[in-house]
C-alpha cells in the first residue's frame, strides 16, 4: 500500500557522486556505500520530489528500509548501524546521483509516517523557541535600556564589589600569563619547554579560562613546525594581547568585550543564541573540514549569503565512533534563519529555521569577490576578531597556481592541490576556501558546468 503525493513537489539539483560520498562518517562507510549502490540489491526504488527511499536486501527475511529527505538532508534506515548516514542511506543517494531511482507517484506508508514525524518536531521545535524568544523580550522591557549582563559576566556567583568569583580567578590566571610572557621574550625563545606549556595550561584550567589554556596547550605543536620562532611569537603576542584585552574590557566596546570573553573560555548557551534575532538568506555550503579537538572530532561547515554577503560557520562536535551532524552538503543552497554568536566579528551560527525553496535546495555556483576584495574582508574580521584562526571567502575567477591561489599562499598542510589545477585547466574558476593566518584551506571548486568539485 502507497501513500500519494499531494503536495506539489520541488525540483531538486541532483548531486554529484563526490558530494554524497562527502556525507559519509568515514572510509570504510564510503568504500561498503559503494558496495550497495547496485540496482540489483534493492527490490524498491523510488522518488518524489525531494524524498528518496528504498528497501535494500541484508542478510535477514526482511530487506532494510532507507530513506532521504533531500531538503534538509534527513536520514531514516531500519538497520542497526550506529553510523549517519548509514551505508544503505549512502548507496540509495548514490543510485540516485546516477540517475537510477525512479519517480514514483506515491510513498510507503513508513516513509510517510516518518515524515509526519519529522514535521511533528519541528513544529514543537519552532513553538518552543517563539516562546523562549517571547520570555527574552519580556525579560529586556524589564531590564530597561540597559539589558541584563552577559551569562559570562554573571557566572560563579558573586564577589567583594560585584565582580564574579570566576571572573576574579581568570584575572589572577591571566595575570600569571602577562608575567610569563615578558620573562620567555626576556629570556629567549629557545628555552621554552613542551612541560612548561602543559604546566601552564593546567594552571590556567584551575583558573577557570579554558579559552586561553586550550591556545597553551598547542603551542608544543608550533614548535615542530618549520620557521616556528616567528610562529611562536606570534602566538605569544596574541595571547599577550587578549589577556590585557580582558584586563582592560571595562573600556572595550560592548560587541569587542563579548569577543574577549569568549575567546577566553566564558559560555553563551545554545538556547541564548537562539533567542536572539536571526539573519535569513539564501546559504551557500561552501565545503566543511573535520579535526580532532579536545578528544572530538570537530565538524566545520562553512556558509556563505548569497543577498547579505554573510560569511557563517556551523560547529558539530562528536565522540569517537559517532556520526557528525550530515545535514548540510556541500554544493547545496538553502534558504534558512541563522542565529549568530555574539561579537565584533560574529561568525559561528546556528540553523534556526530551514524554509522551504521553490528551486529546492539547489547549489550552482555562489557569488565570489576579487582577492583585493576577499583580502579586505579578512582583514575586517581580524580588526574585529584579532584571535580568529579561519574565515570563509569565495573567489571568482581565481587561477590556481601549485603554491598560490588568487593572490593568497596555500597552506603547507592543506589538500592535495592537484585536484583543483585539474578542474581549473589553467583557466580561470571561482573557488570556495578557508582563510588561515597560514595559507588558504581550498575547499570546492566549481567546473564549467557550475557542478561542485570537493577538494
């Protein structure tokens, strides 16, 4: 039995085999997704317009049932993989990259269900936060103009003249850290030692700015790196500065201070940021990166407006052995809310709301600037957010060169950069990249047809 379809579907931009298989948790769920996308190993296949689903054989009576939400995306399979996308959900996206999912004209029953569902929570989701959003204003006309202090600056309870008890440990943390500066430029950078740095970090733990100990704990890496004395300082004359920056916040701009803060390890809660206005625009997926952080793996998403110009930076973090959010593919465009973190230089967002496109979440090729334009872009960011380690740019009609690309150095560590000479065949391509104080991170590129080409 089969569910028709009676809303009037969109037309979905169908991905490319590289951009599915970038969805997958891993490499072993990329080479078995590759191993179920045959037709012969689904007895059902089918679409609408942007559902796709299946039932593909395992080892058991009964075939796993798979199915996408290609608006968001959302993923629903039967099988007991702890992975997400799993490989059955991988292989049907596949099959459907290469044009070998039918149309169908209506939807399973449990596809149906579960889409019910999904539309169930997401109205509870939004009812929730109106109401938080509602209880924020109620809360500002009681304050006054003023507006209530940061959850930062009112953590740890009170002290002697108002100020927190954490905020009295950070400064004495942080004053410890000016000492320690002045006395490794005074006496050399040659002495620094990795059991310093660790020692150092520690201490900075117990004075409750992990921010700030987390900078610490990395400069051990520095020092294996080529040209590392110049890296070094570098890095000390930032952590220099943002410990008299926090020092001296009383006389920072309100945007400025809050940057401070939050460099230095004070929360803002996921709930805080969601209360707080939203930017809605049409999104461009740049491309994302993963690394280990802090025992995670840390997923960075970058977006980009396509009417604001906005650059935007979705953060997912995962213990080992556990799938990272998949919902934003790269190549893709949706029409959606962001709610940003505070600061001079807000950058980090959160998906609020996803709204549906009457184009679907189709890609093509984003809007990008010259690299006189990107770099006065980075260098806006950085006058506001002088720590910021990254930051998103596209570059329009940019050549590729082996260690250079439209004007900027490529980073010593980044990808494979043959790739992209590839797709650009010596001629001018817009490319989406990561800047790093160290080089671009290129992240996709778009090839003559305007399809995403991951890097």
């Amino acid at each position: 039995m089969s569910v028709g379809v009676a809303n009037v579907q969109r037309v979905i931009e169908r991905w490319s085999r590289d951009q599915v298989l970038a969805l997958a948790p891993d490499a072993p769920s990329q080479k078995a997704a590759q191993g179920v996308a045959a037709p012969g190993k689904w007895s059902l296949r089918g679409m609408t317009g942007d559902v796709v689903f299946g039932e593909c054989r395992g080892s058991g009576a009964k075939p796993y049932l798979a199915c996408v939400d290609l608006t968001e995306p959302a993923y629903r399979c039967s099988c007991p993989s702890r992975k997400f996308p799993c490989k059955h959900a991988l292989g049907l996206l596949l099959l459907w990259s290469a044009d070998g999912v039918p149309e169908a004209d209506a939807i399973p029953p449990w596809v149906a269900e579960w889409l019910a569902q999904r539309a169930d929570r997401a109205a509870r989701s939004a009812a929730r936060l109106e109401a938080a959003r509602a209880e924020a204003a109620r809360a500002a006309d009681v304050e006054g103009p003023g507006g209530r202090a940061g959850s930062a600056e009112v953590s740890g309870g009170r002290a002697a003249g108002g100020e927190s008890v954490r905020h009295a440990r950070v400064a004495a943390g942080l004053a410890e850290l000016e000492r320690w500066l002045a006395d490794q430029v005074r006496q050399g950078l040659a002495g620094a030692a990795e059991s310093d740095w660790d020692g150092l970090a520690k201490r900075l733990i117990d004075a409750q700015a992990p921010g700030v100990a987390g900078i610490v704990s990395r400069l051990a890496r520095v020092r294996t790196e080529d040209g590392w004395p110049g890296r070094l300082l570098e890095e000390y004359a930032l952590l220099d500065l943002l410990a008299v920056a926090y020092r001296r916040r009383a006389e920072l701009p309100a945007d400025l201070a809050q940057t401070v803060l939050m460099r230095v390890g004070f929360p803002v809660t996921r709930e805080e940021v969601l209360a707080g206005p939203a930017v809605r625009d049409r999104w461009d997926v740049l491309g994302s990166r993963d690394e280990e952080q802090d025992r995670l793996t840390a997923r960075r998403v970058w977006l980009r407006g396509r009417r604001t110009g906005r650059a935007a930076l979705v953060l997912s973090f995962a213990p080992p052995g556990q799938s990272l959010d998949a919902s934003l593919v790269t190549g893709t465009a949706l029409d959606a809310d962001l709610a940003f973190y505070p600061g001079a230089s807000p950058l980090r967002a959160l998906v609020v709301t996803r709204h549906p496109a009457a184009e679907g979440p189709g890609g093509g090729v984003p809007p990008g600037v010259t690299s006189e334009e990107a770099m006065e872009e980075v260098a806006a960011a950085l006058a506001g957010d002088p720590w910021a380690e990254s930051w998103p740019i596209v570059l329009a009609g940019a050549v590729p060169e082996e260690n250079a690309l439209g004007g900027f150095p490529l980073h010593p560590r980044g990808r494979d950069v043959w790739r992209l000479l590839a797709v650009s065949g010596g001629r001018p391509v817009t490319v989406a990249a990561e800047w790093t104080p160290r080089g671009l991170r290129p992240l996709t590129a778009w090839d003559d047809d305007g399809r995403a080409v991951i890097l």
